[in-house]
C-alpha cells in the first residue's frame, strides 16, 4: 500500500491520538490502586494543593500511542526509524525511575539532580555523536533566512548535545500547570512535521505525527481540571521527542524559535536561582518557572495555559518565516 508522507503523518496522528484517548481512562484507576498520586510541592501555589493526589506517570500512556502508531505506519510504509524512539524512550525513562522513586517510594525529591544531569549528559553525548557520524543526518543544519544548510563540522557535537540537555529539561520546567507542557510540545511539532515533509523517507514525518496526536490525546484527560498528570515519564520523554525531531530535520537552530515558550520556561528559573543568590535573598519573580509567576499575579491557570499556547503559536509562526 503506498501513501504519501503527508498522509502517513497524518494517519499517524489519528492511531496515537485514538490510543491515548481511549486507553487513558482505563490507565487512571489501576494508577489509582497502585496509589501512583501526585506529591505537591509545599512551596508552589497554593491553589496547587487540592491537586495532591492526583493520578500520575501519564507519560506511559502517551509513549504507548506514539509506538503503537510508529509501529502500526511503519508496517504500511515499509520504513522504520529506530533512532527517534530510541531517543524518546531513553528520556522517558529516566523520568520514570524518577517518578516511580517520587511516588512509589514516597520520595519526595526523586533522582537527585546531579543524576540526572549524569544520565541526561550521557544519552546527549550518544545521541549527537550518532547524530554526527550518520550518513543520513551529519553536521549540517538549516540556518534562518538562508536557502542552504550549513555545515558546521565537529562543533556540531557540543551544539546539539547541549540543545539536547537544555530541551529536555525545560520541556520537564514548562509541565507545571494542567494541559500546559501537552499543548505546547504539539504546536510546536507541528513546525517540524511541517519541515519533515522535505526528507526523502516518510518515517519521520510518522513519528512527529505521533508526538502531536499523542499530546492531543492526553489533553482530553490532562486539561483542568486534570484527571492524570503526565510527570516526568512524559515531560523528559517529549523533551526528548521534540529535540530529536529537531535533529531529524537539521532544523535544530529553529528550537530557539518555535520553541521560544521552553527557552522562556528555563530562562526564568536561571534568572531567578541567580537574582536569588546575587541579592542573598530577594526574587526576580513571584515564583519560577515564569508560569507560576502568572498564576501568583492573579491570573486563573486556565489563562496562564490558554495564553503560553498563543504565544507559541506566534513562536511557531516566526519559525516558519525565518525558515522560508
């Protein structure tokens, strides 16, 4: 059976949004057995408390729908891709085993932050150095406003392994309000599924596809008031999504763009850790990352989210101008 990329994204799309729509009602209870609940931090919002409980590790769920519809299209098209779901998986993981020590072992802080970085440091080294050395993706990248890529030899090891490092974690900063890290992290895949329509091989366009159905899927069931939270095993697992279809496209330079509203997330809790420490005690912000900051200033959550979804549209938009 042939198709064109564009419709096996598409398709995509419909199989992961249907898996995760379907199945996340089910998921909910039996996390609600294992008493897999959400522990709120003490030092967030106070509006925040009545959230403790909740059901969490939705991440699994989502990482279900974009395999089962990768899967599924890559039978149909006769191409499969392992690097972006090995890359996906990875990052999932490390969220898990910190969700699970959170809300299993009833460890409040989880994995410790150096590891984290450790485990995050890896994978990025392994995956930009494949990345590097592969023959279908090498050290060029699309640059704004040029009609050409450019090579950027070995420099473009430590570029892309701290745009991995860096996406990841705030993608993980920016999952802090209901239905906020799900309706981004889809916007802005549709800017590379966009851009993926221009390789040679349908596989990535099928799983972009799947990013963005799966995170439509999961908004049904995580938008306020949340039924499940996705936690860690699905904030790092789309981290890692959104960075390597980046790095699949060449369009790595654009996540400044597109993904403007991660790079805003993490630049606040730098701005803020760092104002902290300079003035012994003042803060920047009402509260970091910048959503809770909103949310402190009077704005409803639901507002707060609404508003971070049209300014990455506008992001995505300027992407998209730079990349014509």
């Amino acid at each position: 059976m042939e198709i064109t990329t564009l419709k096996a994204g598409m398709i995509s799309l419909l199989i992961a949004f249907a898996v995760v729509h379907l199945i996340t009602p089910h998921f909910i209870p039996m996390l609600k057995r294992l008493k897999f609940g959400q522990s709120i931090r003490e030092e967030g919002p106070k509006s925040h408390l009545e959230k403790s409980g909740t059901p969490t590790m939705g991440g699994l769920v989502i990482q279900l729908g974009i395999l089962v519809a990768v899967i599924i299209l890559s039978l149909v098209i006769g191409s499969f891709n392992f690097f972006p779901v090995l890359v996906m998986v990875f990052f999932g993981v490390i969220g898990f085993i910190d969700d699970y020590i959170k809300v299993a072992k009833k460890h409040n802080l989880g994995l410790r932050a150096w590891q984290k970085l450790v485990l995050q440091f890896a994978g990025a080294l392994a995956i930009a150095l494949y990345a590097y050395y592969s023959p279908t993706i090498g050290s060029e990248l699309v640059v704004p406003f040029m009609s050409q890529t450019v090579d950027f030899g070995f420099w473009y090891v430590p570029f892309t392994f701290i745009a991995i490092v860096a996406i990841v974690n705030a993608v993980n900063l920016t999952d802090g309000l209901d239905g906020l890290a799900a309706g981004v992290t889809a916007i802005v895949s549709v800017f590379f599924f966009v851009g993926s329509l221009m390789l040679p091989e349908a596989a990535t366009t099928v799983f972009i596809g799947g990013v963005i159905g799966a995170c439509l899927g999961f908004l049904r069931h995580n938008s306020n008031p949340a039924a499940i939270f996705m936690g860690d095993t699905g904030s790092m697992a789309l981290g890692g999504a959104v960075v390597v279809m980046a790095i699949l496209t060449r369009l790595q330079i654009f996540l400044l763009i597109a993904g403007g509203l991660f790079v805003i997330e993490a630049l606040s809790v730098v701005i803020q850790v760092g104002y902290f420490k300079a003035t012994k005690g003042k803060r920047f912000f009402k509260m970091a990352p910048i959503h809770h900051h909103y949310e402190l200033a009077g704005w409803s959550e639901t507002r707060v989210v609404t508003v971070f979804w049209v300014v990455t549209a506008i992001f995505v938009t300027i992407a998209f101008i730079c990349l014509v």
